[in-house]
C-alpha cells in the first residue's frame, strides 16, 4: 500500500529581485535582475515531498485570479494534488516579494492574502488504513487556529504528523496540539520563540538540545533544529543526534527550509528510518539553494541519491 503525504498551508507567487546586497532600511538598491516564480510554504513542501518520491496532496486557499490560475496549473505540473486547494472569488492570491543578494541571503515580505481565508471547515483528512503510513505536514502562513484544528483532526486519522513552525507564531499552541506533533521542525529563532529564551547566533548544540527537551516536556515527540549551512539537531527521549551540513555554493536559500521539510517527510513515508531521511532531507536542502527560485530549485528523489552518493553519505 502505498505512503501519503497530506500538506495544508500557504500557497504564494513569489516576486523575486536579485541584487549584489541587500538594501539597508531607506536604502534603494540597483542594477537587479527579477523573475516571479510559485512559492508558499504550504505549496513549496507539497513540490518538494512530490519531486522527493511521494504521492502528495495539497489543501490551501487561492484567490480567483491569474496568479491563483498560475498556482493550480503549476501544482498539478509537479504532481501534487489540488483538490484540497479552495478557489475564493474577490480574494486576491498570496504574494511574496523577496530581495536575494549575490551570496543567496534573502529578505522577504508576504501578503497572504487568500491564505487567511484558509479554514479547517470542508477539510477532508482521510483514515489511516492499517499497513499504511500517512504524513501530515503543517506550517504557520495559514490562520494559527485552523493548523492547530486540522493537527488534531490528522492525529486522530493515525497520520505521523509533522509541524514546522516557520515564518513565526501568534501565540504558543495548545498543549493538546503539541501532544499531537510527532516531529516539530524549527530554527533557533523559532525554538527561542516558542520557549521564551532567548538563544544567541553561536549557540552551542548543549543549548539548543535544552530547550529542545523543554518541548518534549510539553508532549512534542521529536524536536528537529534546523541550523542553515551548520546542519541540524534531532532531539528526541533517547538522546540529540546532529545531522552534518552538505557544503555547496550557494545561489538562492530561498525555500531550502521547505525544502528540507518536504523531503524529510517524503522520505519518512517511504518507510526510511528517521536518521537517513533528516540526511536525506539536508541534501535535498543543500541542492535546492544551488539553483534560483523556491519550487523550481527542489531537486528529484534521483537527484537527491545521486548527491548523497557522490557526497559520500
């Protein structure tokens, strides 16, 4: 029977410039080049997971307009299944705009748009059938309440769910949401955040692993710290395992996180153990900040095992 990842999130058209460095505030900033390419973080994991190998489906909000037509059209290109994704008359579809300088650090800046609309009512999250695994994957550019309504609901159908808690949080989650997560995926910023700590820039892993614990306290079953060009952290009851950093030279960072996200959970439901899909998922991310653009940077499943092995993992 064959693995599912179920993602529920944004889906954006981004606006790309690329300049030499990026503007300080008040600061306009020449001789860039531009190119407008699918994005959100909802539709970038469901791309990713889908190039990775899995059979995935998409729910989400898109406005009735050209950039929504666009969205839909580009979605179903990859594979990724539309038919959770509501189409809103008079809304106007997410965009990001987004400033990337010559060493792929990126700026950004999100109007959600019909994203907000995104509610959990007419959502379908079907039943885990016995022998098969499902993955339900979760992010923070819908409304905070419909993520938490549809964790519980996904938890409840037996999938293996999945938050992370990128760009940022309204207010700490319930603790019965936490419960849920088997695997929540967050950055220092993130982590900090949710804690209420603050943790600084060169925070050693003795740290991180911490205040990842704090958050098994609350119920979460995995922590995963992701580090950027550093790697990663798993934390878990039976100890912190990091995960090494593939180098590359980077071009655009922008959606190495979805990336990362997408690839981790398609490798889970492929039935790999945790360690080889957090390896295989840092590749994936490492690859996709190698070419422009957020869902067009996200390599296939043969891409990922050609890396690894040329990489020597």
């Amino acid at each position: 029977m064959s693995a599912r990842v179920f993602v529920f999130g944004s889906i954006n058209t981004d606006l790309v410039v690329y300049v030499k460095r990026l503007p300080v505030p008040g600061e306009t900033v020449g001789d860039g080049t531009y190119g407008a390419y699918p994005g959100g973080k909802g539709a970038n994991q469901a791309v990713a997971a889908a190039r990775a190998g899995a059979v995935v489906q998409l729910s989400g909000c898109l406005g009735d307009d050209i950039f929504g037509r666009e969205r839909i059209a580009s979605l179903e290109k990859t594979g990724v299944s539309t038919r959770g994704v509501r189409i809103v008359a008079d809304a106007a579809s997410g965009i990001a705009q987004i400033t990337v300088d010559e060493v792929g650090e990126n700026t950004i800046a999100v109007a959600p748009g019909a994203n907000n609309l995104f509610s959990a009512d007419n959502v379908s999250i079907p039943q885990a059938l016995p022998g098969e695994t499902c993955i339900s994957l979760f992010q923070n550019e819908v409304p905070q309440e419909t993520t938490e309504t549809l964790i519980r609901r996904a938890d409840a159908a037996g999938h293996c769910v999945l938050w992370n808690l990128a760009p940022t949080m309204s207010r700490r989650p319930d603790a019965a949401v936490l419960r849920a997560v088997r695997y929540l995926i967050c950055n220092r910023n993130e982590l900090s955040a949710l804690v209420g700590e603050p943790i600084p820039a060169e925070a050693e892993a003795e740290l991180l692993a911490r205040l990842s614990r704090v958050l098994l306290g609350w119920g979460v079953g995995n922590v995963i710290v992701t580090l950027g060009g550093e790697g990663s952290l798993w934390v878990s009851a039976d100890g912190v395992v990091p995960i090494a950093p593939y180098p590359v030279e980077a071009v655009d960072t922008v959606g190495a996180g979805d990336c990362y996200c997408g690839v981790f959970a398609a490798s889970l439901a492929g039935g790999l153990s945790v360690t080889d899909s957090l390896r295989r998922a840092s590749a994936a991310a490492a690859l996709s900040t190698t070419r422009r653009g957020a869902q067009y940077s996200m390599p296939t499943g043969a891409e990922i095992d050609a890396f690894l092995r040329t990489s020597g993992a």
